[in-house]
C-alpha cells in the first residue's frame, strides 16, 4: 500500500519552521528513555517501544491529529491508507485482534478452530452490541465478510477472499469459512478491515453513503461516529457499553483533526493542543525532539521506502543500471539524514520487521540476500558496457512528502557519483494515483520513489503487489514464474518456517533481479503528550483500537 | 444596473464553461484517488460509472448547467455531498477571515499611507517597512506568527476556526494578519502615493495661500480626491485577499473555501471546483461594480461625463 499525503507546503516553509521552533528553544529534553515497552531495536540508531506503559485515569476529552489527512471513507472495506484504516480501527471491531507485537488475539471471535487445512470455525462472541443498542448477530458477521467480496460497492479487500469457497453461519453463534486451498493469509487478516463486522440493516439502508461524512458506520468498537465535519474533524464518544471487561475506554470524547499540513502539525504538538498524533513526518523530528508538551516514540513498522521500476522499457528496465544505481547509495547516511535515525536499511521489497513468526528463518533468509552495501567500484563495475547512459533517469516523488524529496535528491547524488543522471519530478497526489493505476501515466518516467507497508509482518501481505506479472506495483514487466510458485506455495502452507522459507525464495528472486530497489525500513514515528499513557506505539496501531488503550497519566 | 446584471450572467456561463473545460481535458482521472490503493480494476470501473467520468464533454457539461440554473450546483464525488451545502458550511469561515483582513488593511493601510505621505520624516520609515510587509510571503508570514504567538507566548491558536463570534475572531486573528499584511504593505505604499501627489496640486497651494485651516485642507482638498485611487486598490484588495485564503486557509488548517478548492482542484472534483471558482467570478464582479459605483459617488466629473 502506498500512501501520498495532500500537503502544498513548500519546503522552505517546512525549514524554516523547523529552525524558528528549534531556535525557539521550546523547552524539554528528550532523554530517549520513557519506560515504555522496549522492543528489538532492530539497527536502528533511536530506541524502538512498541507501546507505552499503561495509564488508567479517566480523561474528559482530547484533539488528535490525522497527519495523512482527511480518510477518503471510513467503511472497513473500503479503507486501504492510513487515514481510513486507524478510524475504522477505532470505531470497528473485528473478528481477532492484534497486539502491538500483531501477535493474534481474539476479537468479536472469542475462539477460532482449523478442524482441517481448508476449514476456519470462529465461535462468535455472545452479548456484544452496536452502538444503537441492537445485538451482534452472525447474520451481521456473515454479511460484513461477504461485504468484502462487493467490488462495485468499493471493496479493496477481495483479493484476501479469493481463495474461500464460502463463508456461512454454522450455529447461533459460530461461522464457519471453507476454502477452496489452504490459506494462511486469511486468518491474519481477520485482525484488520476485511475481519471488521458492521451492522447489517444499518448498511444496507445507507447504501452508497456508507463511510461517508453524511452515513457514517456502525459497528460495535469502543468508539462511537459522533460526527464528521468534512475537511475539519471527526469527533468520537466512548462506548459506555464495550464488551471487552479488559479495553473500557478511558478517553470521553475525541476529536480527530486532519492535520496534513507539516508546519502546522508540528505547531500543534509543540504547543501542546493536540494530544498526539500517529504518522509523524520525519521532517518534524529535530522539532518534536524539544518540545516539551510531550514525547516521541519510535516503533517497529512493516513501512519501507524502495525505488519500483516504472515500466518495462528505459534506462531502469535494465538490471544493470538499477544494480548499479543501487550499490551507489549510502542507504545509512540516508537514514540519518532523512529520518534522523528513524529509518535503516532495507535489503528486499518487503522490510525486515523482526517481530514476527519464523525469526530465525527469516534472519538466516534475509543474510542471503544481494548486498546492499555502499560500493561505489561495484556500482560503477556494474554499468561497463551499458549504453545510452547520458539520458536521463526520472523518477517520480510525492509531492509534499518532504522526507520522500529529501532521499530524492540523496539518490540524485548517489547517481551523479557513477555518471548517471537521475533527475526527480514531484507529482501530485492524483498524478501520482493515476501513475500508480494506468501505464500511459507512467510514460517517460523510469522509477517510482514510494512508502509502503503491509498490514502486520508476514511478508504475504505485500508479495502479491510486487510478484505477479499484473501485480499492482510490478510496472517492469518482470515475469517470475518460480517466484509467484513459491509466493503461492507459501500461501497454502500452514507450517510459519516451511512457509518463511517459501516466501524468502520469492523475495530472494526479486532482488536477485534487483527489480525494485530497496531504501530503507522505517520506524513507526508518533508524538504523544505527557498526560496520556497506554498507547500502541508500534505500527501495529494502525489495526488497534488506540484510544481505548490510551487514559491519562 | 440590468446591464451589469447581464453582463455577471454571462461572464457566470463563459466563466463556468471554460472552468469545466478545462478540468475536463486536465490529464487525470479522480477515480484512482476516490478508490483508493489497490483496487480492482472493476472498483474503478464501477466507480466511474457511479459519476459519469466516461460521458462526453457537453453530456457532463449540459447535465451540471441545467441543475445549476435550478440551484443545485451538483455533488462533490470527494465528499459524497452537495456543493451546496460543502459552500455553505465554510462561507462564514472565509467571509469573516476577509472582512477581518480588510479591516486590517483599512484601518492599517490606509492610515499609514496618510500618515507617511503627510509626514515625510515617518514616510521613510513606513516605506522600509512595506518593503518587508510585501516581500514577505503569506505563508512565511503565517509560520512565523504561529511559532511566535502561538507555539511560544500562546496567546493565539495554532490551527482551526473556532465556534461562536468571539472564539472566532480569536482564531482568526493571525490569519488575518498573515492574509493582510502584504496588502497592508501595498495599500499602505498607494495611499501614501496618492496622497503626496494630491498635496502637491494648486489647489492645495492656493487653499494653504488663503489661509484655510491645514486640517481642512488634508480632509477637503487632499484625502478626498486621493480616495478614488485608493478605493480602487481597495477593490483590488479585497480580490486578492480572497485569492490569499487558498494559502491562509491551509496554513491554519482552517475550514473555510480556499482549503475547500485546493482539495476540489488537487482531486478534480468537477462540480465542487466549478461551484466554487463561479461563487469567486461572482465576487470579484461584484466588488468591480461596487468600485465602480464608489467611485462615481466620489467624484462628480464621473457621474456629469455619464450624461449623453
């Protein structure tokens, strides 16, 4: 998944915000240590918690900040980036849950049951009721699955359904989904949007205004849709009446502002007057650093930063100038640059999460993998004998993504550096939607400098927008039959290390090829204030419901 | 004044067609950016058809006209609501931010420029100042006055529009400012212009030869006739303070019609785009008039050479 904020601060602007706040000396020293849950710091330079210590106080009402803007929509089947997928996570319930490790947990399925490799049982919970009151049915479950399969209403999740053979209620409170060959995927992403379970007749009768400003959803979550003020907030009540005994909501009321204009977001959390905010852009860093209203956290994240070939002819579709152009990149100096250590380098197309299934086949995996070291007599090894290097490479950016625009003109020196001639053209967010859907709006463009990240994880995720000849990311052309046979594989199978050793053969081949180039991980960057605690900090947030967790200290 | 009304109308529909037209032959196609990431290619099929991007140019263009004529100005495919109601619900938003703006540059500009044309000495002073009021652009403005009074004295907001009339204004206030002070700046430099050119006519001499009290002179003789340039560029002001909101709006995450047509525009929302950029075409025709209209009541040989 890609995301492209909407933001027109030019990058002036964003400097010199930085600089008036840094100069401002607004008070407060991040020591780095806060007592929250360490986790794996993985390489990185800063401390990696994948959340807070707890904080029960009850807290009346607090602003937090969208840095990724407005949601598009706030139905879970049509959420599919940031913004979409944390407010339904916040109001919707789903089938299981993550923790902040995107270890499984029951959700709306207090148990679920694998009888056979092609069978999944979920005994739904008892007693849990929508926000208006009426009970949870398996009728409402059924209905929000197969809602998932409803490409005309919007869905971005059929894809995860594409191997059940049917999903039915098989008593009064248990479902039962047949598959027509293993899939391992499935279950996972019960603990996001497709496992999310809204009301049926309330649906139904919003029809097409579902998830929007005017329909609303409603589901079961521990926060209730208030009200949407479109380009301004959304606010949200707490669910006097959660089911969970364990996740009873501390915050009465919050509001959610889209906040996507850099400056003005880190204004906000300097003086104090959102409570935090998830998505922090690395360019606020050094500024949020000094503030004293609150603290940041860095935390493990499938996010990665990688350059994706544009399509099947130029300069990039050859292997050697992108192996070329790959070794000549201090990906380190990047990281430190561009994301103040918020980042590390990443040797595939998928990042390197460590905090998953199969550590340590994924460790000895990942060590095979082509070196991304930076070697400047590799590189240029590399291009003996290729011709036509005085044309240009162009590759397309975010708009408004200053961290993105930075590590551009990073990979513009990297290239200068072994003669080729990289140059960098921002794109808008519908330019850029439409570079990503349509192959004529990718003509006379070579590369593709893209954030992206899976759900939880299992490389799974992700594979199939990168692997497969039509996969949504693979512009080049690239056709591996062995690769899509594993990734496949890897699917049906039910065992995590067998599974990891499939998947690896597949990431192994794409970057054998060097078919997309790989930058760096990135960490999970939030800022939350002194007076909450309890908060999700890893990316895992994304698929959480954080305001339940959060309380004040 | 029927002929004005005309001439608004037809500006209105040349103004709409070549706005439609030119959204339409804009390379783009919204419905990536409506599906959202990785969609089907029948998502967005389905989502073209839902708001008929496929049909041609006069099809779209007739349909939008023959509900506008009937007030409804459409919906917006980004927010699944009418253009209406999206306009209606930021309209005080930005209509307050102006008017607060222009008072600014009223009592600032204006003042200023009298002052520094009427006294040389605070001239010099008035003009470095400008300088500096112009040459700095309003977002860098906004930035600076976030971080100065709001991050650190806290005296002001940092983001947002408030409720109620008071609140409001108290949320507006740097806005207002940050949208001013260019304009401020440039009022400032013409009035001062006009002012010391007036002061500089025989009448004024000969007025001051007979003796008419110096106040009487500024007021009757020099301000007065210096007030039709400078309602002009006041005219010219208000225009270009509600251009500024674009900028203002975003910097201060406010919720008024500037950030609303940046988001139509960045999305190519084609009803809420033309909905707003026809209420702009209707104001910057209006506050035409309404220039022209003050300026003939200021100065009688315009309303005697009217006369066949």
């Amino acid at each position: 998944m890609t995301h492209a904020k909407t933001s027109f601060l030019r990058p002036a602007a964003a400097c010199l915000a930085a600089a008036l706040l840094a100069a401002a000396g607004c008070g407060g020293d991040d020591d780095g240590s806060n007592g929250a849950n360490a986790a794996d710091s993985a390489g990185y330079r800063v401390e990696l918690t994948d959340q807070q210590p707890a904080a029960t106080k009850p807290v009346d009402s607090i602003t937090w900040a969208l840095p990724y803007g407005e949601p598009v929509t706030i139905d879970p089947i049509q959420a599919g980036d940031y913004a979409p997928d944390f407010m339904v996570s916040q109001m919707c319930d789903f089938l299981l849950r993550f923790n902040p490790k995107w270890e499984l947990e029951p959700g709306l399925a207090e148990s679920w049951d694998q009888p056979d490799d092609r069978t999944l049982v979920f005994k739904i919970r008892k007693g849990v009721k929508f926000w208006d009151g009426r009970p949870m049915t398996v009728d409402d479950v059924v209905y929000s699955l197969k809602r998932n399969l409803d490409e005309d209403a919007g869905s971005l999740t059929a894809p995860y359904f594409a191997n059940v053979e049917s999903m039915e209620a098989s008593g009064p409170s248990e479902v039962t989904v047949r598959f027509k060959q293993p899939d391992e995927l499935f279950l996972k992403e019960m603990a996001a949007g497709p496992g999310a379970v809204v009301q049926r007749d309330f649906t139904e009768k919003a029809g097409s205004k579902i998830g929007t400003a005017q329909g609303g959803v409603m589901c079961t979550g521990p926060y209730e849709f208030e009200s949407w003020k479109p380009g301004a907030e959304i606010k949200l009540a707490k669910n006097d009446d959660y089911w969970d005994p364990d996740l009873q909501p501390k915050i009465a009321n919050v509001t959610v502002r889209f906040l996507s204009e850099t400056t003005t977001l880190t204004s906000a959390l300097v003086s104090g007057e959102v409570a935090g905010a998830y998505g922090i852009p690395a360019t606020s860093i050094p500024a949020l650093q000094r503030a004293g209203s609150g603290t940041l956290y860095y935390g493990p994240s499938t996010q990665q930063l990688g350059i994706y070939t544009a399509r099947p002819e130029g300069l990039m579709a050859d292997e050697r100038v992108r192996k070329a152009l790959s070794l000549a990149i201090d990906r380190q100096a990047i990281a430190e640059k561009a994301y103040s250590g918020a980042a590390i380098p990443n040797e595939a197309v998928v990042s390197n999460t460590r905090e998953q299934e199969a550590k340590d086949v994924y460790a000895e995996g990942w060590k095979q993998l082509p070196s991304i070291d930076y070697d400047l007599d590799a590189a240029k090894k590399q291009l003996d004998g290729v011709t036509g290097l005085d044309k240009p490479i162009v590759i397309a950016a975010p708009a408004g993504d200053q961290a993105t625009l930075d590590v551009a003109t990073l990979v513009q020196n990297a290239g200068k550096q072994i003669g080729l001639n990289v140059k960098i053209q921002a794109l808008q967010p519908l330019d850029l939607s439409n570079f990503y859907y349509k192959p004529e709006y990718r003509k006379g463009f070579d590369g593709v400098l893209s954030v992206s990240f899976s759900d939880h994880p299992d490389p799974l995720n992700f594979l199939p927008y990168v692997i497969p000849l039509d996969a949504y990311f693979n512009y080049s052309g690239w056709d591996s039959p062995k690769a899509v046979r594993a990734m496949d594989e890897g699917r049906r199978t039910l065992d995590a290390d067998a599974r990891a050793k499939l998947l690896l053969q597949a990431i192994q081949l794409e970057a054998d090829d060097r078919v997309t180039i790989p930058l760096l991980g990135l960490a999970n960057i939030s800022f939350i204030s002194n007076d909450i605690g309890g908060a999700p900090t890893s990316f895992a947030y994304l698929w959480m419901p954080d305001f339940a967790y959060m309380g004040g200290k | 004044m029927l002929t004005r009304l005309a001439g608004l109308l037809l500006t209105l529909l040349v103004a709409s067609v070549v706005i439609y037209g030119a959204l339409y032959l804009a390379p783009g196609d919204p419905s990536t950016l409506l599906a959202g990431n990785k969609a089907t290619p029948r998502t967005l099929e389905s989502i073209r058809e839902q708001w008929h991007l496929d049909d041609p140019f006069y099809e779209r263009y007739w349909a939008w006209l023959s509900g506008a004529v009937r007030g409804d100005l459409g919906e917006s495919f980004t927010y699944k609501q009418s253009v209406g109601s999206l306009i209606s619900d930021r309209i005080g938003t930005t209509t307050l931010l102006i008017a607060y703006a222009f008072a600014l540059v009223l009592v600032g500009g204006v003042l200023l420029g009298i002052v520094g044309a009427l006294r040389p000495r605070a001239g010099a002073g008035i003009t470095a100042v400008s300088s500096v009021g112009i040459a700095v652009p309003s977002y860098v403005a906004a930035i600076v006055l976030i971080t100065v009074f709001a991050v650190e004295l806290g005296w002001f907001p940092v983001f947002g529009d408030g409720t109620g009339f008071l609140d409001r204004l108290w949320h507006l206030t740097l806005p207002a400012i940050a949208l001013a002070l260019a304009w401020n700046a440039y009022v400032a430099q013409l009035t001062k212009a006009a002012v010391h050119e007036e002061s500089l006519r025989d009448h004024v001499a000969t007025a001051r030869s007979r003796g008419v009290a110096e106040g009487a002179i500024v007021r009757r003789h020099i301000v007065r006739n210096a007030l039709i340039p400078i309602t002009t560029v006041l005219g010219i002001t208000i225009a270009g303070l509600v251009a500024g909101t674009v900028v203002i709006e975003q910097s201060f995450n406010l919720n008024g019609i500037g950030s609303l047509l940046v988001q139509a525009t960045s999305s190519k929302d084609f009803a809420l785009v033309q909905g707003i950029s026809l209420l702009l075409v209707t104001i910057f025709v209006v506050v035409n008039v309404g220039v022209d209209l003050l300026n003939a009541a200021l100065d009688p040989r315009l309303r005697t050479e009217r006369r066949p």
